[in-house]
C-alpha cells in the first residue's frame, strides 16, 4: 500500500491522459488531485473512477470562490461523489457555506490561504494588504480554521507557523509548491522538498510536474516516497 502523504496532481489535459497515467504510477501511488485545468477535460469523470473503480483516494481542487448560497450548492452537488479532499477559498463566508454543503459527508473542507504561485509584489498588485506573507496565511488559516475548515493549503514555508495554531489541533495542512531537490519551480514562488514539507508539519504533500514529466514517473513517485520516510522528514523535536 503507498503512503498516501503523497498526492499526485494530475495536471493532465484529459481523462484519457489521466488514465494512462494512474495505469503507469499502479499501486505506487494511492491519492490523486484532479484540479480546475481538467474540469473540462473530463476531470469529475474521471474523479469517480479513480474512486470507485481504482480505489484510490480523490483530492477535488475547485477553490470555489462565490456567494454562500452557490458555494453551498456546489459543495452540496460534489459531496454526493463520495471524495475524500474539496479545497475553498479561505475567506469566512465560503468556508462555512462550503461547511454546511458538505452536510454529514466525508469529504474534508480545504481552505486555501495564499496561492504558493504568489508572492509579497503579487499581493501588492492585487491590493492585499500589506504584510509579511507568510504572517497574512498563518492568519488566513486560522481564521479558516476557526469558520469550520477541516484543513488549509499553504506552502511549506508556512507549515509550522500554520501546525503552532491553537486552531490547527487535529486539522489537516496539505501543501503543493513541493519539488524534489534539483527540480524544476515551474510558476511556484514558495518551495521546500518534499521532506522539509513534512517536517515542517504537513500532512500531506502534492507533486505534479516532477512526477508526470519525469522520464520515469514511477520511478519518480517512489522516490518522494522514500524521502517522505527518510530522516530528513521527521519533524524537529
């Protein structure tokens, strides 16, 4: 069985390219996300068969960001799939609309925090306010947190601060802009490995690129997962 602290994102343009590509990582990897770029290309289509016909457990990366009555329609409309993550826009108002959607399902609510792709000068273009970024996720996540979020994205460089909330006892902190050491950053801006990610105090790590580009995935898959085991991911004491 695969650690499924693991999560590959399956940035793929379709189902069929998805397929393929859980056909080659096999039982190495167990925990998939399938985000926006796929909507279109199949992507809740083949969110189910992952799940029902694979067995595999589904990260659904929608951050939905709308008026409480539409996210909570929209997260009401995606619990009936029976998926394990959905990820939320961090602010109040959508984390609890996304909360009372959810209903009695068992999926868990995500919140994002700040998109690991953005950095101080990109807040500033966008009229965030200012601040240290690193101290405006670790408020965000808290306030997410206490507005009914099951967990937080940020980036790894956040882990800690977020895992020393009072709010983050027992909640789940998954963190993508992860590369292996030598890797690519492509668009991400806050970056770690995947072992300083869990020493950090995540739980789960997301990986695409390095992973899907790679000349061998699976061989690139089994990599991560040994460093996740490795020393160097234990958390300092």
């Amino acid at each position: 069985m695969s650690d499924d602290r693991l999560i590959v994102a399956m940035d793929v343009p379709n189902v069929l390219a998805g397929l393929d590509l859980a056909e080659t990582l096999g039982d190495s990897v167990s925990f998939y996300k399938i985000g926006l770029g796929m909507l279109t290309g199949g992507g809740l289509a083949l969110a189910n068969e992952l799940k029902q016909e694979h067995g595999k457990r589904i990260f659904l990366d929608m951050k939905f960001f709308d008026i409480g009555a539409t996210v909570e329609a929209a997260v009401r409309g995606v619990a009936q799939f029976d998926l394990d993550f959905l990820t939320v826009h961090g602010d109040p108002h959508v984390v609890r609309a996304a909360r009372e959607g959810a209903g009695g399902s068992d999926m868990k609510i995500l919140a994002v925090t700040i998109l690991t792709s953005l950095d101080r000068g990109d807040l500033d273009a966008s009229c965030i306010k200012a601040g240290d970024v690193s101290d405006l996720v670790q408020e965000r996540a808290g306030i997410a947190l206490s507005s009914g979020a099951d967990g937080v994205i940020a980036s790894p460089q956040e882990a800690a601060l977020i895992r020393a909330l009072p709010e983050a006892e027992g909640k789940l902190i998954v963190t993508p802009g992860v590369r292996p050491v030598g890797a690519d950053p492509g668009d991400q801006k806050r970056v770690m490995t995947p072992a300083q990610a869990i020493a950090n105090g995540a739980d789960h790590v997301v990986v695409g690129r390095p992973i899907w580009q790679a000349a061998n995935p699976r061989q690139a898959a089994l990599d991560i997962l040994a460093e996740l085991t490795s020393p160097q991911a234990r958390t300092p004491n």
